[in-house]
C-alpha cells in the first residue's frame, strides 16, 4: 500500500481540513477564504533547483486581498516513526524558505503508526545554541477516535480508522467514516475514491462487513447504499471486462484457426504474440483480411 501516495492525495484534495486536523495549533492563523495552493513539483524544480528534495506537496497558503504574508505548510506522511529523518525535513525546509524568499514555512509531520521519533534539531556550540528546528507532529495511531466520530472535518472522518480505538468498536469506527464521507463529500467521484481509502485502512473482515451491513441496513443507511453501489458498479465493470475478454479470446481462437486453414500451417509463436497484442477490432480486420491475403506477411502488413 502506498500510504505517502494516498495521503498526499488526500492534502491535496482537502487542503483546509488536512491543515485544521493536522497543524490545529496554527490553524486558526489561515482564513476560510485565504487560497491554498499546492505547489507543483515543476515549481519546486524551477525554485529549488539541484536543491530540490521531493516531500509531499508543499501547500502555500496566500490571502486575496494581500494583508497577510504567504504561508508555505509542509505536510508529510511518515507510515513509520522508526524512519523519520528530522535533518531531511529540516534541509527541505530551509530549502523552500530560499527558493520562495519566505520565512513563513510550517513543517508538520503525520505519523500513521506509532513509535518514536526525534522532536527538535539543534545545533550549537559549548557556549549557545546556533540553529533551533522543530516542527508540528499529528499520531493517527495515537489520536482518539471518539473526539472526530462526528467532526465536520472529512480528513478527520477518513482517518477514523487510523486512530485510536477498541477493537470492538472497530464496525462503529468504519460506520462513522463512511456516514462523513457520504454527508461532507458531494462528488461523487471522490466518495468512490475515498470509500476505497476507508476500506483500505478499516481492513474489515467478512464478519465484520456483515455486521456492518445488517446493522445499518436496519436504520436504512445511506452510507450503506452508497457503498453497495460502488460495489454493484464495480462488478457490473468486472462482468463487462469478463465479456470483452472472453470475445476477444474467442475472436483469437478463430483468428488462429482461419490462419492454419488458409495457409495450411499452425501460427508461429511471433504470429500468435501478434494476435494476443491486438484489441477486438484489430482482429477481426486481420480476420476479414485472410480472405483476400496471398501469404502470412500480407495479413499483418
């Protein structure tokens, strides 16, 4: 699983509200109306240069009408404390305060399990201190779930099953993932892709999908309607692939065999990897173009 791919998604997607859960010590500084933007890797290049270390996207927080200073937040996802390098973050930090002229930069860090880790950076002299770096932590595995069951934060909501919990509540917790996803996500676009993200890290069992689905079904669950649907559409596209291959599979077989009787000799390993390669529409002009070929080259000229 790719957590750091999936988490930067998620910022991504919801800039405010991964601010708000993970930095809340700085959040109340970014106005509902102030524009986040992710900064692009091609930026980072263009600004950076051979300096450029590539984190999770960087978010710059800026104000329309200009009556505050830019922010630069640098959220990462580190799935294993153990691994956490501070001098990294510390260099990449320093880095884009640089490249963006800035000193308004904000390191936060997600851990996704628990462990320790290295909090501060500092280097000094036998007489002071001449650089200090610390920056922001989050511990999913640490944070209880109870505090977000009904947040209106959706990156709060989605990582439910990331947090804290008793392991029977484990049913709950998907519960009230899924409801938050339903009620704050009206695309429904990312409902799938996000119901895909609480499914991943929820981990439930047959057991506890069963649960899950009689128990909601009782209190006739959109949630539950909603996941149901996403999964009819997922087999739906499953038996629509099965078909398509299971025809292009058949269109092979008579391709091959139209081959061994027009030309009186089996395919050769290269002809059948030509066959195999080719869509449905592919062979079935290669089929119409037996009739007419003078040899085996002049059908796959």
């Amino acid at each position: 699983m790719d957590h750091d791919q999936n988490f930067k998604n998620l910022i991504v997607d919801y800039p405010h509200d991964a601010i708000a859960l993970f930095a809340a010590s700085v959040a109340a500084d970014v106005d509902p109306d102030a524009r986040i933007t992710p900064i692009r890797q091609e930026q980072l290049k263009e600004r950076l240069g051979d300096r450029f270390r590539e984190l999770d996207v960087p978010l710059l927080v800026e104000w329309p009408d200009g009556r505050r200073e830019a922010i630069l937040f640098v959220i990462e996802e580190e799935t294993d404390p153990g691994r956490f390098s501070i001098h990294r973050l510390a260099h990449y930090c320093l880095d884009l305060a640089a490249g963006f002229d800035t000193e308004r930069v904000v390191p936060v860090v997600v851990f996704l399990h628990r462990g320790p880790f290295r909090r501060d950076l500092r280097l000094s002299s036998d007489s002071q201190d001449h650089l200090q770096f610390n920056f922001l932590s989050f511990s999913l595995a640490e944070e209880p779930a109870e505090r977000h069951l009904d947040s209106s934060n959706l990156v709060a909501r989605l990582n439910l099953p990331n947090m804290a919990y008793r392991p029977e509540a484990k049913v709950d917790i998907y519960e009230h993932a899924m409801r938050g996803l339903v009620m704050l996500e009206p695309d429904h676009g990312r409902r799938a892709k996000y119901a895909d993200f609480i499914d991943m890290y929820a981990a439930l069992d047959e057991n506890e999908w069963a649960i899950y689905r009689a128990r909601s079904a009782k209190e006739d669950d959109m949630a539950v309607s909603f996941r149901q649907k996403i999964e009819e559409e997922g087999r739906e596209k499953g038996r629509e692939e099965g078909r398509q291959e299971g025809a292009h599979d058949g269109a092979s077989l008579v391709l091959l065999r139209l081959i061994a009787l027009r030309f009186g000799e089996e395919a050769s390993t290269s002809v059948r990897k030509q066959v195999d390669a080719a869509d449905l529409d592919e062979i079935m002009a290669l089929s119409d173009r037996i009739l007419t070929a003078d040899s085996l080259e002049d059908v796959f000229r």
